[in-house]
C-alpha cells in the first residue's frame, strides 16, 4: 500500500513538472529569478523527502497533496537548471511574477497541510496509544 502512495505521489509530482517546464517553455518571459545553488540543493532535498514520507501516511489524498508540493520544488529546481539567467515567471499578476511551480508549491502545501490535520483527527485515537 506504502509503494501504490509513493508512485502515485511520483506520477502526480512528475505531471506537475512536466506541465511547468511546458508552459515555461511555451509562454515566453521577460521575467526571471535566479536561484544559489545552496537553495537548489535544499530544494532538491525537500521535494525528495516529501516524496518519501507523505505515502507513510494512510492517505491518498495526502499522497496527492505530497505529489503537488515536491512537482513544484522540482519545476522550479529544473527550470534553474534549463534556463540559466533565472527561472522563468510567465505569469505576471498585480505585480508580481511567477510561474505555475510557484503555484504548485502554495497550493500543495496548503492541500498538505490541511489533509495532515484531517488525516491526524481521523487517527487520534491510535496517535494517543503507547508505543
């Protein structure tokens, strides 16, 4: 069951990048931010150890949420990688720029967050019994 989660985290965090690195590719930008290699490394490291833990939980839905969040760190980490004068941000609201990794990002962590409360509630009892 651990290993369906873990590859379904993986499919899921696999489309959310191939779907940035296209759009990046397709929507051309003036609008770029450079990464440190230190925070590409931290990146990398994050978006791993989401992948690996999240499935651990007894929860699809926490997988998926898992999925988005590490798709986003690595559409970022490879558009720093594919573009070297900075990742692109083709999409610019309000003054801000960004791109749909960023929006990954938020929204994954949002839909972790909030899916870890709800799973959390719904095993309390067995968080509660001695080890």
């Amino acid at each position: 069951m651990i290993a369906r989660r873990r590859l379904f985290a993986a499919a899921v965090a696999a489309s959310v990048l191939i779907i940035d690195l296209t759009h990046e590719a397709l929507a051309p930008t003036p609008f770029h931010h450079p990464r440190a290699p230190a925070a590409l490394l931290l990146i990398a490291v994050l978006a791993l150890a989401v992948l690996a833990a999240v499935p651990r939980a007894p929860s699809l839905a926490l997988s998926v949420a898992g999925g988005v969040a590490a798709g986003g760190a690595l559409g970022n980490l490879a558009s720093a990688l594919v573009w070297r004068a900075g990742i692109p941000d083709p999409l610019v609201h309000g003054g801000y720029a960004f791109n749909l990794a960023d929006v990954a990002l938020v929204l994954g962590d949002a839909a972790l967050l909030t899916t870890a409360l709800v799973v959390a509630w719904d095993h309390r009892q067995r968080l509660r019994e001695p080890v």
